[in-house]
C-alpha cells in the first residue's frame, strides 16, 4: 500500500496553488478563522463527543478513536471549491484555505491524532514520524518541485488529468481495501449496531459543527455574506483523499486501521449531499443579503460598464456621421 499512499500525496502536491498563499494577507483573520475552527473546534468537539460515547459505553475504542481521528483532518480541496462555488461565495478563499490547510494538515494532523489518541504499544513515535516524512512529506516535496520546475510534467499531468483522477481513485479505493481486509482477518469488536450509531453520531457531530460555524461566521463577518458561505463548508469539511492514505502511514500495522477509517468514509459523503441540498438555497440567500447590504458583484458592474460604453459609442455614432457629410452639403 505504502506506493498507492506515495502515488496520492505525489499527485497531491502536483495539484496544490501554493502560489495562492500570498493571497492571505487579504483576508488573514477570515483564513485564520477557518483553519483555527477546522484542526481545533472541530477536532476537539469531535475528541469529547467520542469519549462521551466511550464512557457511556455506546461505542468501542476502536469506532471512537476513528470519530476523533476523522475530526483531526484538514478539509476538502474539490469538494469546498464546488460546493463553495455553487452557493455563492467567496471562491478565492476557498482556494487558498484549501491549499493552505492541506499543506499544514501533513505536519498539523497527526500532530493532533497522536496527541489526543495517545502513543499506543502499537504505534512507534519515531517510526511513525520516520514513515510520515517518506511517505506523506517527500512525495509532497517532490510534487511541489515538478510544479515549480517541470512545465513538461505539469503539462502531461494537466492533458491526463481525467486518466491521473481514474489512477488516483484507485489508488485510494485499493488503500481502504486492504485496511478494511487487515482489521477483517483480525477480528473487531465493533458489531453493525455500533456501525450504525457511529453514522448516526456522525451526522450529530456534522451538523452541529457547521451550525456552531454558522452562528460564529454571522458573528464575526455581518458584511460578508460571500465569506461566510465559504467559511461554512471550509470550517467542517474534511479529506478523504489525503486522510484515508495518511490514517494507513500512522496506523499501518495497527488491526483496528479500518475502523479508525470508517468513520471518515461515513462523513465524507454525508457532507457532500448536506452540502449539496444547502447550495441553491445558500445562493439565493447570498444574492438577497448583497441586495440587502446595497453589495454590486464585480461581474456586474464590467457589464455596466460595458453597456454604457456600448450606448455611448451609438450615441455618439450620429454626430460622427454628421460631421463627415457637413463638407458634403457645403459644396
């Protein structure tokens, strides 16, 4: 699995806009609000709700720990910019926290899943840090370098793409497969009623962070409307892409791999369709509160502009034709 995960994180780091993290300083304390909120809001609700479960003895360890593991992930790269997209905000902002939050969450992720789970008989510090540098942080590294320094490469990679996507897919749905077939082949103490109380404490967990979100977002941003659509789905998202290959390079020899998976494949697709059914309504909302704040949209004033100049060049179209037959009529 260990060349899937190099594979992932290779096309990864060819694909993240680290040219877009000059474009923080814009808007440091919206970016810096959503990072904050993601890795720690959310990975800390994430942390008490599942050892709540734990100690009411609803959920095993293992299931709980993947709740915790899942809320540690940085958010969503294509999914944020779509959803963030299709309801009306700020797109900009969702390229950057998206990059920006990728690339921390490589160092930042499990940093805070071995700092909240705990340095078990089964994992190996050093070991684990040793084989995140190769597998995760190199591959990102030498990603990176072809982007900067490899017009060719990007450009093979850019003409394949769908191909490269197909690849990648794979690559991730081959990683979940042998995690799910190691923690089979050893026996698990989860049953299919935990299953279905994890789903279900995953939905609890997801639409309360993004409600918290939404309420602090009104909060902190009033005139933005744009921003806060963005920072709704940047706040709560997080990744399968980079978070099913990172959960196997931490927790590799570890039987209970798939179950500390589990959980994120569970939230993954629920936040697309809750997504999903909020953007159209999310759209109107954005348009209503623009028409509200008295905001013009730069797509709308270009074409004022246009329009005006177009109705000026008409207008001043007769006086030309004029002025070219006075001579005509003097003669």
């Amino acid at each position: 699995t260990w060349i899937a995960v190099v594979f992932i994180f290779v096309l990864a780091g060819l694909g993240l806009k680290t040219e877009e993290f000059k474009k923080a300083l814009r808007r440091v304390h919206f970016n810096a609000f959503v990072q904050i909120y993601n890795f720690g809001v959310v990975s800390s609700i994430g942390l008490g709700f599942s050892r709540l479960m734990v100690l009411i003895g609803i959920l095993p360890q293992s299931l709980a720990d993947g709740i915790a593991i899942c809320c540690c992930l940085p958010l969503t790269i294509n999914m944020v910019l779509v959803l963030t997209k299709n309801s009306g905000g700020d797109e900009a902002s969702a390229i950057f926290n998206a990059a920006f939050g990728n690339m921390i969450g490589v160092f930042l992720s499990p940093i805070l899943i071995l700092g909240y789970i705990g340095v078990t008989g089964d994992v190996d510090l050093a070991g684990t840090f040793y084989k995140l540098a190769l597998r995760v942080v190199l591959p990102i590294a030498f990603g990176q370098l072809l982007q900067k320094f490899s017009k060719p490469v990007v450009a093979f990679v850019k003409k394949h793409k769908p191909k490269f996507k197909k690849a990648q897919t794979y690559a991730l749905v081959f990683i979940v497969y042998t995690v799910f077939c190691k923690t089979f082949k050893n026996g698990s103490q989860s049953g299919v009623g935990h299953i279905f109380l994890m789903v279900l404490f995953q939905f609890i967990i997801l639409v309360s962070v993004m409600a918290l979100a939404w309420i602090l977002l009104r909060f902190l941003f009033p005139l933005h409307p744009t921003l806060r659509v963005m920072g709704l789905y940047g706040c709560t998202h997080k990744t399968v892409a980079m978070g099913v290959p990172l959960i196997n390079a931490i927790y590799e020899d570890n039987e209970n791999v798939g179950l500390y998976t589990l959980p994120l494949l569970v939230y993954h697709p629920m936040q697309l369709v809750i997504g999903s059914f909020l953007a159209p309504r999310l759209q109107r909302w954005v348009q209503q509160e623009k028409e509200r704040l008295g905001i013009v949209d730069d797509e709308a004033v270009a074409a004022d502009k246009i329009s005006k100049e177009n109705i000026d060049e008409e207008e001043a179209a007769p006086a030309i034709i004029e002025k070219e037959e006075e001579p005509k009529g003097a003669s």
